[in-house]
C-alpha cells in the first residue's frame, strides 16, 4: 500500500477506534447510573452484569451508532490535517482529490464489512443474552395478557379471540374461520374458553360449536366439554413477545414472510429493522465522504467550526432516519423507501460538498 494511504488509513481507524472507546465509556457511565437501582432490587451479581449485559450491550451501541462515531473521527483527524496544510501539501505535490479520497474509502469499506456481518450476524445472539438478563434482572414483570388478537393461522384460516394468557396458554371467547378461494364461509369453530394441553398437544374447549357449510348444507355440531386439535398452538398467540432484533437476517426474513401470511401489524416495524441492517453500512461510506468533504478545507475558525457544521449534519441525518421510519410506521411510506431516502439526501449533500471541496 502507498504510504500516503496508509498513514490517512492509519489515522481513519486509529481515530475511529479512540472516539468509540471515549464514547462508550461515558454511555456506560450514565447507563451504570441509570440501571443501578434496578441492578441492586434484582439482586443482578456483578459477573452477570459485566459479562452478561455490557459485554453484549456494547457491540450493538457501537453497530447502532458507527456512523456517527465515523463522522466525528473524520472530521476530527481530517480537520486536523488541514490545519496543519498537509491536505495543501498533498494537492499541491500533484496528487489529485480524487486520489486523495480512495484511503477513505478503504477505511469506510472495512468498517463497513465489519458492521455489516456484525450486524446480521452476530448482534442478534448478543441481544438475545441480554434480553435474556433484563428479563431475569430488570424487567421481570412481563405482560404475559394479551387482547383483541386477530390473525390468519395459514391461507384461508382467520383467528379472532378476545385474550390470550400466556402463564395459563388458555384463549377466550375463540374463533376459527376457514374460508375457500372464492372467500365463502366453509367451517367455522367458536369456543368460548380454550386451554393448551401440553401432554396432548390438544386444546380443552369449553362450549365448543362447529359450523360447516358445504353448497346449501349446513351442518352444525356442539359440546360443553372436548379436547380438540385446532390447528394452532400457544407459539401463534405469541407474537406480541417476539424481539426481532434477537433473529439474524436469515431468521428475520422468514419472520416477516411468515407474519405477512398471519396479516400482523409488526410487518412493518420488521422491514424496517431488516432494511436498517443491509443499508446501515451504505450510511458509513456516505458519512465519510460528508466528513471529508466539510474538514477538508482550512479555515480560521478550524476544528471547531468544522466540527459545529459536521455534527449539525450528522444529527440532521438522524433525525430525518427516525422521521422517515415514524411515517412508515404510522403511515403509508413504504419501509424500503422510509430507511433508504435518508441515506440518498445525504448521499447526494456528500456528493456536493466533494464536487465544491478546494482541490
């Protein structure tokens, strides 16, 4: 590698590596502050909280926030050299601004392997431990009652219930329709308790009534009392307790088909964090070049001026992420579009600020 890109390649990970730990340390700080009431009353030992909590809790603050943390470290290192003319040195001795972005680039494609793998892969087993420990340690009144519930068990099977427990898995006031491709009522089974056997794998009905309609006959079926095999299990009631950010990709987007099928209002919430784990490294190369492109220049006011601008951008950028996904969320913006328009505004301010940069 030449030597002029490994000293800013040097610099780019050095200096993102020293702003992540400096960071981290002071979230873990207020973190410590904030949770340890609730480490003390969940009598949580100091192992577990190490070991179990932050060991996983910091990999994902740092996934999460990268490009942030890039940002700043570019901006920082780069502002840096300007003030010292080494970027004037550099375009000065022939080499061009384009040239002079390519180390750059190196940086943000590492990091952006890393994040990328990290954060389809090996982030979800890390929020699965510490889910795992707040479940335990601090959060241990669970909701365990479900209400109004409303899904399709599989094509043409359409569930109502009025609640689901899941302490005792039993279902009130039950529904089961079943419907033919031409969307005519076929079968239909109410209950108004059930309750999940798990030696059987059945469910106890309580007022059980069985409706089936075939052409212009009806035929119709009661009991008081039976066991019955309803098609479905406890884990379908279950979908209020599913942590998509547990799943690693491969898991996430069979979770998505799988509840796209049962018609359920999480659809959305889980493209998003799907979509947010392919293109989060897209925002890593993107705020590189925003950063190079604001540092670049010398200026009387410096680091600090050049840091003022960056971080007002950085946080424009964050806010309009969290506003598109909010219009995705509660509105009609498509998940896909909401996570990817972000990225392509403030793709195309790093593409001006690189175009109008001194060269």
């Amino acid at each position: 590698m030449p030597k002029l890109d490994r000293y800013i390649l040097l610099k780019y990970l050095k200096t993102f590596l020293l702003a992540m730990a400096l960071i981290i340390v002071i979230v873990i700080t207020f973190d410590v502050s904030e949770k340890l009431d609730d480490f003390l009353s969940g009598h949580a030992p100091l192992g577990e909280i190490v070991y179990r909590y932050y060991l996983n809790f910091i990999p994902g603050f740092v996934n999460l926030y990268s490009p942030l943390f890039i940002f700043i470290s570019v901006i920082f290192f780069t502002s840096k050299m300007a003030g010292n003319t080494e970027i004037i040195a550099i375009l000065g001795s022939g080499i061009s601004y384009r040239r002079l972005m390519r180390p750059y680039l190196y940086g943000a494609l590492i990091v952006a392997f890393i994040v990328l793998i990290f954060g389809n892969f090996l982030i979800p087993v890390n929020n699965r431990t510490l889910t795992e420990f707040e479940n335990e340690y601090i959060y241990t009144q669970r909701q365990s009652y479900f209400s109004n519930i409303h899904f399709q068990a599989k094509h043409g099977v359409q569930i109502y219930a009025e609640s689901y427990d899941a302490t005792t898995m039993s279902v009130t006031e039950f529904h089961r329709d079943e419907y033919d491709e031409n969307y005519c009522l076929v079968d239909r089974i109410y209950c108004s308790r059930i309750q999940y056997d798990t030696l059987t794998g059945k469910w106890d009905c309580q007022d059980f009534l069985h409706r089936t309609i075939d052409g212009n006959k009806e035929h119709l079926s009661r009991s008081g009392q039976s066991q019955r095999n309803l098609g479905i299990t406890p884990d379908d009631f279950n979908w209020a307790s599913d942590d998509v950010t547990t799943m690693n990709s491969v898991k996430l987007h069979q979770y998505i088909q799988h509840e796209k099928m049962r018609g359920s209002t999480t659809v959305v919430a889980a493209k998003i964090e799907y979509y947010q784990r392919l293109l989060n490294p897209l925002a890593i190369i993107i705020m590189t070049f925003i950063g190079l492109g604001v540092s670049s220049r010398k200026t009387r006011g410096g680091i600090g001026v050049h840091l003022a601008v960056g971080i007002s951008l950085a946080f424009g950028f964050i806010v309009f992420m969290k506003v598109s996904t909010v219009y995705a969320i509660f509105g009609t913006l498509n998940p896909f579009i909401a996570v990817l328009l972000p990225q392509a505004v403030f793709g195309i301010i790093a593409a001006v600020l690189i175009r109008t940069a001194p060269k």
